[in-house]
C-alpha cells in the first residue's frame, strides 16, 4: 500500500495533467461535434428556405403568366371587339367615300370645289380614325392589364377580409363577383363614352396639322411618321397633363351602379367601397409617370410598326420612295380596321406586348410595389 501512496504522490501531478487534458478534448470534441451538428442543421434549414422560395417564386410566376394570359384571351376581346364597332360608327367614312365615288361616275353631280372639300374631310377623318385607333388599341390593351394585375392581387387579401367579416356566406360571393364584373366592365368606358371625346380632340389636332398641307404635297415614310407622331403630341399635350386618363375611365367612380335586391345593405356598401378602391388604385396607376412613359413607348412601337406596313404596300407606287397626299389617304383608311382586329390576329397587339418597359411595368405592379 504505501508503495502505491508513493508512487501516487510521486506521478500526481502527472495524471492530474493528463486527465485535464484527456477531459479537456473529450469536452472540445463534444463541442465542436455539437457545433458541426447545428451548422448542418442550419444549412439543411437554408437549404429548404431556399427550395420554398424557388417554390413560392415559380407559383408567382406561373400566377402572373396567368393573369396576363386571361386579359389578352378573355377580357381584351371583348372590349376590343365593342371598341371597333364604336370607332365605325363615330368615325364613319363611307358617306365621303361613296360622295367621291359617285362623283368620279357622274361628274356632272359635284364641282371641283365640292370633290376639294369632300377630299380634306376625307383626309382629316381618315387620319382622326387612325389615330384614334391606334391610340384606343395601345390604351385599352394597357388599361386591362393593369385591371387584371391589380384584381389579382387583391383577391387573396378581399377573401380572407370577407370570410371574417358578419356578412352571410352568400353574400360574400355575390359581393365578389359583383364588385369585380363592376371593375372589369369599366374597360367598356372608353368605347361607351370616352371615345366621343377623344375622336373629337383628335380631329382638333389632325385639322390642325394638315393646316396648310395641299393633296398634291409629296409624302414618304418619314412625312408620315412625323405626321402620326405630331397629331399623338398635341393630342397628349391638350389641357392638363392627364386630361387623357377621362377619356379611358370615368371621374366619378359610381357611374353606372344599379343596386342588386339580393345582397344586404351591408354587403352593397361594402361593394360600393371596394369598387371605388379599386377604381381609386387604377386611376392612381394610369396616371403614374412611369405609365405614360409606357404608354408613349407603346404608340411610338406602333407607329413604326404602321408605318413599315404602308410603305410595305405594293401597287399604285411607293410610299418609301414617295407620293402624293391624295394616294396615301386611302391607304390610311384602309389600315384602320386592322389595328382593331382580334388580339390572337392583331400583329399591332403582338407587337405592343413585346415592350420591355411594358413587361417591367406589370411585373412592379403585380407585385404591389409603388409605381410612383
């Protein structure tokens, strides 16, 4: 025994070393196996993080192609089809063209001066229907895409919003589809009274472009871009800035309201304030700075696009070398309808869509963000 008290005291301070230090690395290595454990736990934990988000980013995506997909295949048609036969009907040119025709046949029925006159309405109205399409086209196409974007949107927050509220559960889909079928019908503003207003403004512009323009002037591609684009200026720079917004939507939000027997008088004024929230936000959207930037980005694409048309055209010369004002009239009036054709057939629509500053735009506003 005493041997081993010896030998103890003699190599103490040596177990006592080693054991600190045996116990020391066990401790460390437990440590850094904790932390080695909780840094794979972290990564896995990002590691899923990141896949939801992908996730979530996709169905965002898909949901936005979505929304855009159903305002140019269900929505635009619609308005695109009112809108044509609304421009036909105010800007008709049939009168003038079947007066001109008759009295190429029977000279004897009009004067010179008479077939002067007739031919300068013929040309004011021929450009006043041009533009007037162009511009109704570029408008409505844009105008339904911010309604379907910012619809989209607010769904998801109207339907958690309702379903807490006292309202009956029936009520809460009438107030649904009623306050959207409201909201979306207000794209029919523009052919049902916008569009008097507007062919009206760009008569004004288009009189006063041609002012001192003779039949027998030369023109070319270049005169008619400028023509175009000069008739587009004065028009937007009539009045107030925005004074254009009155021809797509109306100042009063409640216009052409009717009040529905079946939904309660909570539920009706529940209606009537998120239709004139939504109508609110619209309006805020159009008349945003970067809109119009979109917006005049759009009918100048447009422009260049009509303009490669008509100089395309073949038969009773060329437009890129040049001819009179008097053979470019009709060409004018002939192009008319085909800006106001079927999204899916409307190569002017086509090509509207592919503005990057467009796409950016839709993007920013479906996600929520400020435009302004």
């Amino acid at each position: 025994m005493l041997p081993l008290r010896g030998f103890w005291r003699r190599h103490r301070r040596k177990f006592l070393i080693t054991s600190g230090v045996l116990g020391g690395g066990y401790f460390l290595y437990k440590l850094y196996n904790a932390h080695k454990c909780r840094l794979a736990d972290l990564e896995k934990e990002l590691a899923n993080e990141r896949e939801h988000e992908e996730l979530i980013k996709a169905q965002v995506a898909a949901h936005f192609e979505n929304i855009q997909r159903i305002a140019d295949t269900t929505t635009l048609p619609h308005a695109m089809r009112y809108l044509s036969i609304r421009i036909a009907e105010e800007l008709d040119l049939s009168q003038l063209t079947e007066k001109l025709m008759k009295g190429k046949g029977q000279p004897s029925t009009l004067t010179p001066l008479e077939k002067l006159e007739l031919w300068d309405r013929l040309k004011i109205l021929s450009f006043t229907r041009l533009v007037v399409s162009l511009w109704a086209m570029t408008i409505l196409s844009l105008y339904i895409r911010t309604q379907v974007n910012i619809l989209g949107r607010h769904l998801y927050i109207d339907t958690a919003r309702l379903l807490g509220s006292s309202l009956y559960i029936e009520d809460v889909d009438i107030i649904e589809r009623d306050g959207q079928k409201k909201f979306l019908a207000s794209s029919d503003f523009l052919a049902n009274v916008g569009i008097q207003a507007l062919s009206s403004d760009v008569q004004l512009a288009a009189a006063e472009v041609f002012k001192g323009k003779q039949l027998r002037d030369f023109f070319n591609t270049t005169t008619l871009h400028e023509t175009v684009m000069q008739i587009l200026d004065l028009l937007m720079s009539r009045r107030s800035p925005h004074h254009w917004v009155e021809y797509v939507m109306p100042a009063d939000t409640t216009f052409d309201e009717q009040p529905i027997d079946s939904i309660s008088d909570d539920a009706l004024n529940i209606n009537t304030t998120k239709f004139e929230q939504l109508m609110a936000e619209a309006r805020a959207v159009i008349s945003s700075a970067e809109f119009l930037v979109v917006l005049e980005t759009s009918l100048k694409v447009a422009v260049e696009a009509i303009v490669d048309d008509l100089g395309a055209e073949s038969g009773g010369g060329s437009l890129t070398s040049g001819m009179p004002l008097a053979r470019v009239v009709p060409r004018v009036a002939q192009i008319c309808p085909l800006l106001l054709e079927e999204p899916s057939e409307n190569r002017y629509l086509q090509i509207i869509r592919t503005v990057q500053q467009a796409e950016q735009f839709f993007s920013i506003l479906y996600a929520g963000m400020p435009t302004s």
